[in-house]
C-alpha cells in the first residue's frame, strides 16, 4: 500500500470512530430479545412511575439489558438520568420491538459531549435527562440549574396522563454528594417549580440522603412513595444504590403510593425505585 493511501485508510478510520462514538455497542449485536422473568408485567401499567440513574456502567452495550429491565415492569412513566439520547432512543426501539411496549420520550438534556455520548466533536450527542411516557406528552420545559456544581445538571418537566389523570413530571438531577452546597441551591429552584403544581410527581437522582439539610424544601412540598424514607428516616427506609444510600426518590404532592420497590440492576450502579401511585 502506497503512503497516500495508508494515510487515507487511517484518516477513513478516524472519522469512522468519531461518528460511531464512544456508545457503540461494547459486544455482539443483539437479534433476539432478552428473555423477562415468569412474573413480568403483561403489558403498561398506568399508574406506576419509576425513577432511574442509568450510568455505571455506562455506554449502549448496556441497553438490552436496561430495555428488559424496564419492560419487566412495564411503568407508564420512566425518568432517567445521565442518559444519552441515543441510548434512549435504542432502548425505546428494543421495547417496542422486543417488548411490545410503545413510549413516547422527551429530553432534558444539558450537555452536549461526544466523549461520553458519541456523534461528532462538532455535532455531539446530548446528555441529561429523560422521560419516557405510555400517554403523549405535552408542555416540557427543560432548565439548567445556574450552577451545576463539577458537572452541567437540571431538570426536566412535562405533562402527561398517570393512572388516567393529567400530571405534571418532573425529572432531575442534582450535583454530586459532596457539594451540598451546590445541591441547596439547586433544590430552591427545583421546589419553587414543583409548588406551582397541585398534582406533581418528582422523581430523580439527588444525591441526598433523607435528612440532608438541603432536602428540607422538597419535605415540606411532599412525600417520598417509600414512606420510611424521610427527614428522620426509618431503619426501613430501602437504599437505592450499590453503596447502600438513598439518592433516588419518587416525591408525590397530591399522589399517594399503594405501593412502592427498589429493584436491583446489574446494569448500573443506582437501583430501579418505583411506586404504583393514585391521586388523592
């Protein structure tokens, strides 16, 4: 092979990797479903909402898993966080495909980085928030926080049906367990958002423990669906991590929870929290 040439199969290598990115698929190509267990959700389940922070691991080799984990319980609504877009949207498509089960999404993304997400140093995918609804979606609004701490991190909100009944959802993502400081301020803005509403679900990872100081705006609007999780928090009050912490919540204002889980993936290092919830 000539020089020109060398140099040319390298360069067509280069930008071959660029546009694949870092979440291309870390192993085979999946043809098949990933097979659900015995007790699987037959089908949505319109009153239930789940909270889930998808990164580590992360990148699109997790995503049939992920898909499976998800269609196992079939939520109506679905907030994630530190997700990519792309990641999203072939999990979407392996629930439809695999699963038979059809969401509607929304981004609240508030990073655009190709190193973590793939696509073009000039044209990267985006990274934040989602939200997956069974019903249509309307009124999302997406806000970054002013400060976001080490990393860009906000919330996204929009309308859609929760057993039946027009709700405002909100997804967030606070800064990290360390800058509580940072997370205080954010909250405020956070709050101030979900008081405007009568029926609200809040869900999201805030790197907060119950009885971290900062959370004390969010008690006073509303209630965790696990209810041994507070500002005085019970020994009952489930973890939601790999490192045994409560950082997930599924806060409810004017919603109740009939009932409530944490389930464990291998597939990332926060567990899955979700309620199955009514309006009150």
């Amino acid at each position: 092979m000539g020089r020109r040439r060398w140099w040319g199969a390298v360069a067509a290598a280069a930008a071959c990797a660029l546009l694949i990115g870092p979440s291309a698929p870390s192993g085979p190509l999946v043809s098949d479903p990933l097979p659900l267990p015995a007790d699987a959700a037959r089908d949505i389940v319109p009153d239930r909402v789940m909270t889930w922070n998808l990164c580590n691991p992360c990148g699109s080799g997790q995503n049939p898993g992920r898909a499976a984990d998800i269609a196992t319980y079939a939520p109506q609504v679905v907030a994630l966080q530190e997700a990519c877009v792309r990641d999203v949207e072939e999990i979407r498509r392996q629930l439809r495909t695999f699963y038979g089960l059809d969401y509607h999404v929304e981004y609240g993304s508030v990073l655009r980085d190709w190193g973590r997400c793939g696509g073009l140093p000039w044209s990267p995918g985006g990274y934040g928030q989602a939200i997956l609804s069974a019903a249509p979606i309307t009124d999302p609004v997406t806000t970054e926080y002013p400060d976001g701490g080490s990393e860009d991190r906000g919330y996204l909100a929009v309308t859609t049906a929760v057993a039946g009944r027009p709700t405002r959802v909100f997804n967030t993502h606070l800064a990290q367990f360390s800058q509580e400081s940072v997370r205080e301020r954010q909250i405020k803005v956070f709050a101030k958002e979900v008081a405007r509403h009568e029926h609200t679900i809040a869900l999201g990872d805030f790197n907060a423990v119950p009885d971290a100081p900062e959370l004390a705006p969010m008690w006073r609007l509303a209630k965790d669906a696990d209810p041994d999780c507070h500002p005085a928090p019970a020994l009952g009050c489930a973890t939601t991590t790999d490192w045994s912490s409560k950082f997930d919540y599924v806060f409810l204002r004017g919603h109740t929870a009939r009932e409530h889980a944490v389930h464990h993936s291998e597939f990332s290092d926060h567990h899955q929290f979700m309620a199955d919830v009514e309006r009150t």
